[in-house]
C-alpha cells in the first residue's frame, strides 16, 4: 500500500478525522517527503521516546531524531522535551494540529496559498462532514464575558476568564483559519494555546509566550472586531481559544455551509430580544456570524434557533434590547479532555482501531 494512503490511514483512527479525498493525499505529499511518511506511519498519537521509534523504523537514533526534529520543526508531528531524558514523539490530528500549525508562520511556507486551497477543498470533501460526525462536540463556544450575568446559576467552565487563571502556560499566534482561507482584514495574531501545546508551538518559533493579562487583552479585543471565542469541549482545562469569523472559520462554516449542527457545540446561553428598547442601528446584524439576528425595517428580527450564544451582538448593543439568558437546554459539557476523547472515540466506532494504534 503507498505509504501516504497508510498515513492518512493511520491519522483516521483519531476522533478528528481524516477521510481518504484526492485533496488531503495531496496535502499529505506537499507536507511530508517520502521518507517523511515512512517514519510518520510508525508513529502513534502517545509519545514515544527515539529508542522505541527507531526499534519500529530501523534507522539510527542520531539519523532518526534529525527527521522528527525536522518534522515537528514544521508543525506535523508533535515533541514533548523532558530534561534528562530522551525526546518523545507522536502523530497530529489533522484538527487541531496538521490543519493549522504550518499556517502560523506562514512566511516560511512557500506552498502556503496552495495549502490553503487544498485544506477549503479537504474541508468539503469530508473533513467537515468527519470532524462533526459525533453527537457529542468537540469543541464549544463560550460568551464574551462582559456579556454574562453573574448568578449562581454561573460555572467556571462557563467563564473564560477563571479557566485562564488554571493555565500553567499560554502562547498567542497567528489564527490558521483566516491565514489559511484568507476571506476577510480580521485580526490575526488572536490565537490562543495553553499548556504542553502552548509549550510545543513556543519551542518550535510558532508562537509566542504572553501572560495572563495579555491573554485577557486579546479576548476583548477579538469581541471588539467581532470574533466568537471557542474552545475544547470539556471543563478541566483548557487547550486552545480559537477567535473565530463567520467567513474563515471551519467550524463555524461547518454550521452555516456544510449543514452539520455538531461541528461545535453552543454556549450555556442563548440571546433574547426586547423591541421597545431597540433603536433600529443594526449593528448586531453586522456582527452576527450565524445569520441568528436580522433587518425588520426599523427594527429587527431574532431567530435564535440560529444563536450559538457567543454574546457579539449583546457587547455592542448600546441600548441593552439583547441580552444573554440560560439556554433551557444546556448543552453538555464534558467532565475532562480525557472523558470527551473516549466518547467521541465511542461515537464514532473508533476506540478499538485507536487502543490497537496506541499499544503498538
């Protein structure tokens, strides 16, 4: 069998996705060279140390840690660094990992415009359709902040802010999706990773370390140009805060163009809509990525069967007529990353081809 269609065999097996389509064999021979591929479908999504890998591939271990480095150097697999022991190793998921780490720098990609091309193209052949083939999301919104009416009936996991102050580590970098699709002059440098991911991008000049109160800048400063926080579906810890537009975003596209309601899950919230007090200026239909809020002449018209409950509209309202409630059907929130793995792994008939990759 080619060694690409193995790969993307091999990359399958992960909750994410990555469907056999002409457009991601072509992706994977533009990311990886032959010889590339041939070390990467020797490796699983548990990191490994040199020894074994080389034990699997039969290179030396000097030769072989050149390739990984090399590798993981551009963003297609992932290294962890441990001092005093040797550099362990493992597979991306396309999402988040293959997709986007090569367009955060996209200046050293000279396939960068093309990348982009086959990444919109793959997003259509299956990727979308595979990402959101679960009942249970694996990622979420979460509101603007200033948008939430702190009650008791409020938790953590529902407040970005307390689930930053959890974080060891935070990098900013660019967000792969506008880099990628390149629709609309929205920010860029609005990307947000924590922990070993953070560490990883950091190591490999992917991203830079920022402190929590600049983490806390950036979020505002996504709401004031119209970006809808989204996060990892659970409520241990967070992974990543993706600041998502309605025109570049796979996720959110994958709701609006591709018709999967599963691609992410909605917020705990949902907006409401007071008439007498709105003064017709329309701004939140601007700023509304899911076509939930429009023009009803001199006022205007919700339909929040639509709302994913991000709170864009209710930041800017100047008149207060929007306002964020409960949702009386609150999406469920996984307990920990761990917990919604295995679930998706369940959802999607995966866990046993997963658990025989990972003991090998």
């Amino acid at each position: 069998m080619d060694v690409y269609k193995r790969l993307q065999e091999r990359l399958d097996t992960h909750p994410a996705g990555a469907p056999a389509a002409d457009s991601f064999d072509k992706i994977l021979r533009m990311l990886f060279s032959p010889e590339e591929a041939e070390v990467a479908v020797n490796l699983t999504f548990t990191l490994q140390p040199v020894s074994r890998i080389s034990q699997k591939t039969g290179i030396d271990s000097d030769t072989l840690t050149t390739m990984l480095e090399g590798m993981a150097d551009r963003g297609l697999i992932f290294a962890k660094k441990k001092p005093g022991s040797e550099n362990r190793y493992c597979l991306l998921p396309t999402i988040p990992g293959l997709f986007e780490f090569p367009f955060m720098r996209p200046e050293r990609n000279p396939h960068v415009k093309e990348l982009g091309m086959l990444w919109e193209e793959y997003h259509r052949d299956g990727l979308g359709d595979s990402f959101a083939g679960s009942p249970t999301p694996m990622m979420r919104v979460v509101p603007v902040e200033e948008t939430i009416t702190m009650t008791s009936e409020v938790v953590p996991y529902e407040i970005v802010s307390d689930m930053i102050a959890r974080a060891e580590a935070i990098s900013l970098t660019n967000c792969a999706c506008r880099v990628s699709k390149g629709a609309c002059d929205k920010p860029l440098e609005v990307c947000l990773s924590f922990d070993d991911m953070a560490r990883f991008l950091v190591e490999r000049d992917r991203a830079r370390f920022i402190d929590r109160e600049e983490a806390l800048k950036v979020l505002r400063y996504a709401a004031e140009e119209g970006l809808v926080h989204t996060i990892n579906n659970s409520r241990d810890k967070l992974t990543v805060i993706c600041n998502c537009c309605g025109c570049c975003c796979t996720l959110l596209r994958g709701i609006t163009e591709l018709n999967n309601p599963n691609s992410i899950s909605t917020s705990s919230f949902v907006v409401t809509y007071t008439p007498d007090e709105c003064i017709g200026c329309h701004l939140c239909v601007e700023r509304c990525p899911m076509a939930a809020v429009e023009e009803n002449e001199d006022k205007v018209r919700l339909h929040a069967e639509r709302c994913i409950g991000c709170g864009l509209c209710v930041f800017t309202c100047p008149t207060e007529s929007l306002t964020l409630e409960r949702r009386l059907d609150i999406p469920e929130v996984m307990a920990t990353g761990r917990d919604l793995f295995n679930r998706t792994l369940k959802e999607k008939g995966k866990l046993e081809a997963f658990i025989r990759l990972n003991q090998e």
